[in-house]
C-alpha cells in the first residue's frame, strides 16, 4: 500500500508543481515583451546592401556595413567600420574601429584601430591610435589628448586644428 500512495504523491506533486510555475512564466514573458517596454540596444547597425548619400548622426554606438558618402557622426559612441563598408566621409566620433575602407579625415576623441585588412586614406586626429600589420593607412596623424568639448557637433570636422591644417 505504500507503494500505490508514493507513485500518487509523485504523480500529484510535479503536476503541482507545474501549475504553480505557469501563471509566474506567461506573466514574465509578457512582461518583457509588453510594448512600451524599453529594451536596450547595443548597436544600430547599417547592412551590407544600404547606400547612404547625405549626412549621418547618430547618439548611439553603430555599425556600417554598407556604403557611405557624407559626414557622419557619432558623438560620444563608437562607430565600427564593416569589412565590406566603403565610406568617403568625414567622421567624429569617440572611438572609430576600421575594418572596411574609408576615404576621408578620422576624428576620434578617445581612440581610432585600424584592423588588418582595414584601410583608411585621410588625416586622423585622435588621442590614441592603433594599426594592425597589414592594414593600409595613408595619411598624417595628430594625437590630441584635449577632452571633446561640450556640444561639438559635426560641423567641426574639417576646420583647422590649432596648428592651421586639417
């Protein structure tokens, strides 16, 4: 007789045990899909196919993928060039990582890499720098430790630095 009365306790026990955890599961689940609810996102991100004409600017960190003609700017994030993006821009940001190409003056208020198989023909100016063995860089470099300053904005890309060249 023990024997019957165990296999029914156990049978009764999981199924318990279910009920008690389906209204808890549907009720998170619902929670973190309800809309309105914010959900942080890490990175915007422009694809491979995307081609951009015009102006980009951005407060968060992004990722470009595809082609890109115009100024960009990211200001206080990260912008990471794609392996198969091809910018002909000027780009401020706080940190630039190069894996595709770009054509166009580099401005990073913290660092700019350029990886391996990354290329970057133009002037850079940042306050710290690295390039890989194999990647391409033609250009003159300007470490500049000075903070960003309040407010800058795109605009400020392209004017004369305190030396009097860009």
């Amino acid at each position: 007789m023990l024997t019957t009365k165990q296999p029914q306790q156990d049978l009764t026990s999981p199924s318990l045990t279910q009920e008690s955890r389906s209204p808890t599961t549907p009720a998170s689940a619902a929670a973190t899909t309800r809309p309105g609810t914010f959900v942080e996102r890490r990175t915007a991100w422009l694809g491979a196919s995307i081609q951009v004409e015009g102006k980009i600017s951005s407060n968060e960190d992004l990722q470009i993928d595809g082609t890109v003609e115009g100024p960009i700017s990211v200001q206080g994030k990260k912008l990471t060039v794609g392996p198969t993006a091809q910018l002909n821009s000027e780009v401020v940001a706080r940190e630039i990582v190069v894996y595709g190409k770009v054509h166009g003056n580099l401005r990073a208020f913290d660092r700019v890499e350029i990886k391996k198989d990354g290329s970057v023909i133009g002037d850079i100016t940042t306050a710290r720098i690295m390039i890989e063995d194999g990647a391409h860089f033609k250009g003159k470099i300007e470490i500049d430790r000075s903070e960003p300053p309040a407010g800058s904005r795109l605009e400020t890309v392209g004017a004369p630095t305190a030396s009097g060249t860009n």
